[in-house]
C-alpha cells in the first residue's frame, strides 16, 4: 500500500516538478528552495524503491 502510493506520487512529481539534473543545476550553488525540491523528490524516490 505505502510503495503504491509513494509510486504514484513519484509519477506526479516528474510531470509536475522541475528536472534540476537536465538543467545541470549545480548543487552548490543551488537555492534553499530549489534543495527542498531537490530532497523532497529524493525522498520520494528513495521509498518508492523500496
């Protein structure tokens, strides 16, 4: 039930949230913000594994 949704979400999150791996985003000098999605999207895929 949990890797079901957290599966579904993951989709959601690619269609919606920004790719910041295409855009080469330098983690560095990447904003609060943009490490808030960075690690929300992380955290997602990290239980939808597994």
């Amino acid at each position: 039930m949990k890797k079901a949704i957290f599966k579904t979400l993951a989709k959601i999150n690619k269609a919606v949230l920004p790719s910041f791996t295409k855009k080469r985003l330098d983690l560095a000098s990447a904003s609060k913000f943009q490490m808030a999605i960075f690690g929300y999207k992380l955290w997602v895929t990290k239980n939808a594994l597994d």
